[in-house]
C-alpha cells in the first residue's frame, strides 16, 4: 500500500502486468485508463486496474493524492527493484528493464 500525490499531466505508458492494482482517491482528481478507455474520478473514488488489463492513470490538472494498493506478490520483487535503481541514479532504461524483469510489459 503506498499513498502518493502527483502532478502528472500524462502518467507512465499504458502497461500490464500480473497483479492487480486498486487506486483509491483521497482528494484531486484522476483519470484511469483501462483497455482504451479513460475513466475519470474525483475523491472517493474506488478505481480497480486488473491484471492483464492495459492500463495507465494520470492527473488532468491540480494536485491529486491517490492511495494505490497492489494485490498479488510479483509486485514486491517489482519493487524492491525499483528502489535499487533509484538508489543507484537509474534511468529509463533501468528501469524499462526492471518492469520486464517482473511481467511489465508496455501496452
């Protein structure tokens, strides 16, 4: 579980992997795509990003605090890699490959 605030006009590429998220909207507002569709919700609102589905989220203006939940264990590895390519100042690239590494694929 891992509560956020973003600015992200445009969010990361639409991707799938083998977990599902839950994405919870504490205040703001956030638009959630799922299989090709944008969905827009306010605080409140109760998003489910299932596995396999191509999905992405992003913040159509102001600041919005979400709470993202991930249900399944594939993520924690998924994690702890992304922690250790930001504490080593990777980029892109390293990252790229750490999604791939865990069932991340780009939509």
């Amino acid at each position: 579980m891992t509560e956020y605030e973003s600015d992200d006009r445009e969010g990361p590429p639409a991707h799938t992997h083998l977990w599902d998220e839950v994405e919870y909207v504490i205040d703001g507002t956030a638009e959630f795509l799922i299989d090709g569709e944008w969905v827009r919700g306010g605080p409140g609102t109760v998003q489910l990003l299932p596995a396999g589905a191509a999905h992405s989220v992003r913040i159509p203006e102001g600041t919005a605090r979400l709470l993202l939940v991930t249900i399944g264990a594939p993520y924690d590895g998924f994690a702890r890699d992304l922690a250790r390519v930001a504490d080593q100042g990777g980029g892109g690239a390293e990252i790229v490959a750490a999604a791939r590494r865990h069932g991340v694929e780009l939509a």
